[in-house]
C-alpha cells in the first residue's frame, strides 16, 4: 500500500483504501470499529526481481468457511457446556 500511495493522488489513494477496508469489513476480514495503522516511510533495497510468488494453502472462500464453522463448532461447545452446568445445579459464573 505504501508504494500504491506514492503512485496516486492523495485523494484517489484515499477512495482505493477505503474502498478495500469496506470491502474488508463487509467480507469478515476485519471487525470495522477499531482500525490501527502502522506505517513507516522506509527506503528499501529490494530487487522486483527477487519477489516470489507466495501462493495460499487454500482459496480464501475455504479458509472463510472453515474459520466460520470452527467458530460455530467453539460456540456450540460453550452453549452446551452452559447448559449442562444449569442441569447440574452449578450457579452461573460471570467473569469480569
């Protein structure tokens, strides 16, 4: 993104970032009410040449399906264990 920025109007920089971080929150990447941005302008060294080609071990839709069912799976897990905590007479417990 920093080299993205050096290339375009501040403006139009602005309108391409936002446009992504939306696009970022509307697919779950990202929860939309707290963002930090960390940047540094720093002169690099490195050859276009020397860049691989780093490909995912899953497409992202598979990786998003598996991270929603898993949290599903740990939420399920939590209700019942809830549930079953009230059957036994255990009071509830509130954690501060």
């Amino acid at each position: 993104m920093s080299s993205t920025r050096e290339h375009l109007p501040e403006a139009l920089f602005k309108e391409v970032f936002e446009d992504i971080l939306r696009k970022c929150i509307a697919g779950g990447l990202v929860s939309g009410h707290t963002q930090i941005i960390d940047s540094a302008p720093i002169k690099t060294s490195a050859s276009r040449d020397s860049l691989e080609l780093k490909v995912p071990a899953e497409e992202l839709e598979e990786h998003l399906a598996r991270i929603r069912y898993q949290k599903h799976t740990r939420q399920r897990k939590a209700t019942r264990r809830t549930q079953s905590q009230r059957k036994q007479g255990h009071p509830r417990t509130t954690k501060h």
